[in-house]
C-alpha cells in the first residue's frame, strides 16, 4: 500500500492560534475569579484570607 493513495484517516489540524486563545481565556477566568475572591475576602473580613 502506498501513503500516496490513501484518503481515510485524515485529520484536520485546528491552527495553533486557537489552541493560545482558549489558553488565554481559560487564564483570564481564572485570574478573574481569583481577584474576585480576594476583593470579596477583603471587603468582608477586611484580610485577603479566609476565615
């Protein structure tokens, strides 16, 4: 069998630029939720840790 002839098995190969765009969404919720936890910590016990 030659590579040439065949036709099944082919995969489509997302572009690398999306793979960095969820990377970079992904980071920003959770640095989001991460200064939205320490600001509500701050605002309610006034110290940026938990009770």
């Amino acid at each position: 069998m030659s590579p040439n002839g065949q036709t099944r098995g082919k995969k489509i190969k997302p572009s690398d630029n999306l793979y960095t765009v969820i990377l970079a969404v992904a980071f920003t919720a959770v640095l989001a939720t991460t200064v939205f936890v320490a600001v509500m910590c701050y605002l309610r016990y006034g110290t940026f840790t938990p009770p």
